[in-house]
C-alpha cells in the first residue's frame, strides 16, 4: 500500500485522520483495522476523558467511572491471547498506550497497572488455572488490579534489596513487609506482590485478594505528579497467602524482570502521549494568544519551540515504534526497553518545559474557563502534563538506572554498584 502526502498535510491517509503530532506518518505501519480502532479509541477519549481530565487531576481522584467502558474498547486485554478482542500488533498497542496518556497521564498509568504490570505478571507467571480465574475478570473491568514491588527504602535495587518476606508454612504462605508507591493500591480489589523467600532468597509472585486480615493499604496524599493516580502505603503484618495464590511460574527476579521488560516500552509510549498533550496544548495557545497585535505563533521564537518540541515527539515515536515492532519479532532485550524510556522520557521532560514556556504565565494553571472571562487556554493546558512528566521520568526505572542497563549491554560491565 502505498501513500502519497501533501508537504501541507502529512494527515492523508485512506482509513482515518492521523494524529497531528505524527509528523513522519508512522501510524501507517498500522494495518487498516488497528488504524480505525485507534480513531475510534481516540473519539472516545477527547469526548469523555480529556475534557474532564483536569478536574479529576485537582482532586486527586481516578476516574474508577470510566473502568467498565475502558473494558468495552478493549483496551485492558488486548495484549494477552485469553482476552484479546482482535488480533493486534505491540505497535497498535503503543499507540493506544500514547492516545490514553495525551488524554490524561494519569488514566494511561492506571491502565499501564492493571493491565500492563498486574495482568502480565499473572500472563508471564500464573497457572493456566490462575490465568483463567483471573485474567477475563480483570479484563473486562469487574476488578482492579495492582503491582506491589517498590518499598519504602528499594526502588532501584529491588533485585537485591527486596526486605518483604514470604515464609512457607504448609500449604500457605505468611508475608511481612512494606510497599510504597503503588498505583491503584488504594481501591485495587487484587494486588501482586512481589517478597523474597526466606528459604530459598528468591523473589516470589503472590495474589493478594483484598481486603484481607493483615493487608492494610493507605492512600498517598499531597502529590504533585500523577494526581489522578491512587497511589497506596501498603503493610502486611503475618498475611495468609495460600499455595495455590502464588504465581506458579515465577521463581526469581529473572522471570520478574520478564514482566518489567515487557512493560517498560509502554511506558515510553506512555511519556510519548505527555508530551503530545503539552504540545497540542501549547500550538492551540499559540495560535489563540495574541500579543503586539498578532497571535504569539507568529513569532519566531515561539515557532522555534514548537518546532523543538515536535521534533522531540518525532524522533520518540520513531524509537518507539521500532522498540514494539522488536517485542512484535520477539527479540527485544532489557536493554531496548531501558533505552526506549529512558530516552523518551528525558525528550517528554524538554517538551513540556518548552510548551509550559509558550503557555507563560498561563502555563502553570489547569485549563478550564478564568474569572476574568474566556478560556484559559484554547484546547487544553499545558500544567498537567508538566507536572506528569516529572512522575513518567522516574517510575518503571529512573533515567540514571536505565541507562545505567543500556551502559552493562554496550561494555558487558554492570556499574550499579
């Protein structure tokens, strides 16, 4: 199939509109069928999430509303056979990963939890029995999921650090320890934990059913990042896991690190869709803003920024698109992964200074309607996705480690330590 487009308009396409931000006309690596589900997804999205995305921001809630409708697109198993709607690609599925997170970052990490980081781990590790029980409930949207790894005092060298415990006694389990940071862990209905067997100094998988007598979870307040993400303090205190709660395929932190390979890319789609956000926000601002008697995006300095941010956006999906269409050919490696996030994200972090700065002063507020009249920015604003940027470089690996994985596979020396 060949495609014949305008230097004015790179949007030409037989099936759908492009994203405008998709200079180099990447989403026509998408067969027809993933093409229009996306145009679909998208519709979905600028009608009923992005335009509310801002308030649930500021209250610091999850938009849990929208969790069966998210199931009716698809978009919580579209990756695993069990649940899959219709036969996709990764790279459709990185698209829909940077259409959700434009929406709203916040939304995009809830899904990138429940169905990237829990509904993987039980994929990659579970018994066909806990796969079956488990992965069509989750989804089609009837519970929530969650991934227990970080700790209060492990991020990074959760690999050797891991301080939860898991002691087998019998035919069930007894879990003490602490997490922190994890998503959706204020309301999930199950939660994967990740504790180190005190026999074997193994890293095991469990699934924690909730509530249950000695699991406590505490939602994180006072966030400036992510805000739409219930983020828990969770504690177990002597918690019962039965045997047959256990991921059955799991058994060290190699067939973790399976699970994290595999999500990682998405997450570098997902930084992708925050610097989309900030830059369709801060081109709407351009055009509408009008100082010395003509629209700022007449300047040139303003144009400079624009151009900066959209080649930052240019050169991610290229990255990323590639990086799925390895896991596609299954030969994408942990250090493919690390160099997708880790480069996309730091390219996301310049985007959406360089898009707050057009904004000005407009630039640091939600969007919605000011006192004094009219809107505060035309399209949406940018202090969103500013703010989100700074969680999407630090989670599921910082710059510095994944680089630091990117550096071990370049000189064949680990330097973590």
């Amino acid at each position: 199939m060949t495609f014949t487009l305008d230097q004015h308009d790179t949007r030409a396409m037989p099936v759908a509109d492009l994203l405008d931000a998709d200079f180099y006309a990447f989403q026509h690596t998408l067969t027809d069928a993933e093409q229009r589900s996306l145009t679909g997804i998208r519709a979905f999205l600028d009608t009923e999430v992005r335009p509310f995305a801002d308030d649930l921001w500021e209250r610091a809630e999850s938009p849990r509303h929208l969790v069966p409708r998210i199931a009716e697109l698809g978009l919580y198993g579209n990756a695993f056979p069990e649940t899959r709607q219709f036969e996709n690609s990764d790279v459709y599925r990185g698209w829909v990963a940077l259409e959700i997170s434009r929406a709203d970052p916040s939304l995009a990490t809830f899904i990138g939890v429940h169905s990237g980081l829990a509904m993987t781990s039980i994929s990659v590790g579970g018994s066909e029995e806990q796969k079956a029980e488990w992965l069509p409930k989750l989804a089609a949207g009837e519970l929530v999921a969650a991934f227990g790894l970080t700790e209060p005092g492990h991020g990074s060298d959760t690999a050797k650090g891991l301080e939860t415990t898991a002691e087998r006694r019998g035919d069930t389990w007894v879990l003490n320890g602490a997490k922190r940071w994890i998503g959706n862990g204020a309301f999930a209905d199950l939660v994967v934990i990740w504790a180190r067997d005190v026999a074997d100094d193994q890293v095991k998988g469990f699934l924690v059913r909730t509530p249950a007598v000695g699991f406590s979870a505490t939602k994180i307040e006072r966030k400036q990042s992510l805000r739409g993400v219930e983020n828990a303090d969770i504690v177990m205190t002597d918690l019962v896991i039965p045997e047959s709660d256990r991921l059955q395929r799991i058994d060290g932190f190699r067939d973790l690190a399976v699970v994290l390979r595999l999500t990682r890319a998405h997450v570098a789609w997902q930084a992708l869709g925050v610097g989309v956000g900030a830059y369709e926000g801060a081109l709407a601002y351009a055009k509408a803003r009008h100082q010395f008697g003509k629209p700022i995006a007449s300047f040139q300095l303003v144009q400079q920024k624009l151009a900066d941010a959209l080649a930052n956006i240019t050169a991610s999906i290229a990255l990323s698109v590639r990086v799925s269409q390895m896991q596609d050919e299954g030969v994408q490696r942990d250090h493919h992964s690390a160099m997708a996030k880790a480069f996309v994200s730091a390219r996301v972090r310049e985007t959406v200074a360089l898009c707050r700065e057009i904004c000005g002063g407009n630039g640091i507020q939600l969007g919605g309607e000011s006192q004094l009249g009219g809107a505060i920015a035309p399209g949406y604003g940018v202090a969103r996705y500013f703010a989100d940027a700074e969680a999407v470089y630090t989670f599921e690996g910082t710059y510095d480690m994944n680089s630091l994985i990117v550096g071990r596979s370049i000189t064949g020396i680990p330097a973590f330590v």
